[in-house]
C-alpha cells in the first residue's frame, strides 16, 4: 500500500492549517496530504461513505476537492524546493490559494478504493503554477484538471510580505 509519508501539509504553520481539504486542524476536513512521487506529486485518499453520490459512486464534489488541494499543495512543494527546501527543513513552506480550478470527470469512481492523485507542476510566474493532475481509482483515470495556484496574499496572513 503506498502512503505519503512526508506530507507539505504537515508543514504548514498552524494559523493555515485549517483548509477543509488538507487542513491538519480542520476535524472535519478530508486531511489530504501531498508529497513527492520522483518529479511528480502525489495525494492519496480513500473516500468515506459518506461521501456517496449514489450508491456505490464517490460523489464529484471530492473529487475537485482533492484536485483543488493537491494543486495548491503541489505548488507549494514545487516553490518550497524550488527556495533549496525539501519538507522537514525548518524553513515555513509558501501557502497558496487557488486561482482557478477545472475538472473533467472521465468515468464513474467507485466507493470503496483509494484515490491517487498524480501531479505535474509548471510555473508560469514567479507567484503563478499551474498543476496538471489526474485521479485514480485502481489504474483508471476517473477525473482530470488543472489547478492555477497563486501564492497567498499577505492580507490573507495579517502581515506584509
């Protein structure tokens, strides 16, 4: 079973760890994690039941919520390693958020397997990556989309950049 052992999420200072997807703090929330597979990153997550959009079926909203959170995840490990940091260094990793999110889904998902998002990560600006990601279940590609995170306004932080 592959598992995402170093997690950018676990990183994230506790102010902004409380996204409903990736937050570490959120109780709630899904609590996916990102990391490195090789070049490309890689999210995974096995849905719950109730996460149903009819039975035996994942509903869609997950999906673009795993696609959104890996995108900006994603984009934060590529400009943290792109900074000479790799996750667990002591230096605060970028937040971003997103600035556009698409999503195509390709087939049903069925309940019940653990979803792979894969990522590929492209910067088109300094504060701008664009992350290609496909979803998983089993070895067929159920979603596909594209996430264009931009690095995290100070007025979201409280404090000047």
């Amino acid at each position: 079973m592959e598992e995402v052992v170093k997690a950018i999420q676990d990183e994230y200072p506790d102010d902004f760890a409380w996204c409903y997807g990736c937050g570490r703090l959120n109780q709630d929330g899904y609590h996916f994690r990102t990391g490195w597979l090789g070049e490309k990153t890689i999210t995974l997550y096995t849905p719950k039941a109730e996460h149903t959009a009819i039975p035996g079926f994942v509903y869609g909203g997950l999906l673009a919520s795993l696609i959104d959170c890996h995108g900006t995840g994603s984009a934060s490990l590529a400009l943290y390693r792109k900074n000479g940091y790799e996750i667990g260094d002591s230096a605060e990793p970028p937040r971003f958020v997103t600035g556009s999110l698409h999503v195509d889904f390709k087939k049903p998902t069925p309940q019940g397997e653990v979803l792979k998002a894969i990522g590929t990560v492209e910067e088109i600006h300094p504060k701008k990556w664009r992350v290609k990601t496909e979803v998983y279940a089993s070895d067929i590609i159920v979603a596909t989309g594209e996430v264009v995170a931009v690095v995290m306004p100070s007025t979201f932080k409280g404090k000047e950049d």
